[in-house]
C-alpha cells in the first residue's frame, strides 16, 4: 500500500488536505510503514484547484492521509480511487501508524475559512479562500 500523507512546512499533518503542496510518501507492502520519499506540488497541481480531467503526481497512492478537508477533496480521491483518511493526530508517522492500525483519531469538522476567519491554516488562493 502506497500512502501520501499531507503536511505543512513544519512537517506536520496538513490542516487542509486539498490546499496542501507538501506530502511524505510512504510505502506499507508488508503492513509496516517504510518512508519512500516526498511529492512536492506546484501550484497548478494543487488538488483544491486540479480537476479529476488529467493525470496528477498523488495517482500512484491508494491511500491519502490529512487533518481535514472538505467533502470535494474525498470525492476528488475516490474519483482518482484513492482512499482518504482524515485524522486529529499531528505526526504524519503516528497517522500512518494508526491508520494501519484501524485506530484513527477523529479529525474536527472542517470549519470553512468564510466562516471562521481564524481557521487560517496559512494558505491562500486567488478565490478568496483561506
């Protein structure tokens, strides 16, 4: 099993999983995480803004693994067959750790940035999103 886990600049799980540019790969052929490097994303291939239309850099995953995100972000990864996972816990390991355990930590409910102007995860596009 192929597995992206979603983070910000200081390494930690992303706060938003279609806005994140950053991932640590990991790879779980024999149930035991082994990292296999890192996706780092332009700002066209961005999954908050990339269609389902075209190839991406995150297809070869099965499995993607983030803090939150909105409900067009899972649908966007089912359509590509990639499972999404949303988990509370902050270190992209633990994550894929308790993933492969079946004892995620219940991610919060994401909080539109229009409707929460402190729920800033420190990305911004031309839309006026968070």
């Amino acid at each position: 099993m192929k597995i992206a886990v979603a983070i910000l600049e200081d390494g930690t799980v992303a706060t938003h999983g279609g806005r994140a540019r950053h991932f640590l790969l990991f790879d779980a052929a024999c149930g035991v995480p082994v990292p296999s490097g890192r996706l780092d994303l332009g700002p066209d291939d961005v999954l908050h803004h990339f269609g389902d239309g075209g190839p991406h850099p995150i297809d070869g995953a099965d499995l993607v693994i983030a803090g939150s995100s909105g409900e067009g972000f899972v649908k966007h990864m089912v359509r590509r067959g990639i499972e999404c996972v949303l988990t509370a816990e902050t270190d992209p390991l633990q994550a894929v750790l308790d993933r492969l355990a079946g004892s995620v930590k219940p991610a919060a409910p994401m909080h539109h940035p229009h409707s929460n102007p402190h729920a800033d995860d420190g990305h911004h596009d031309h839309h006026g999103h968070g």
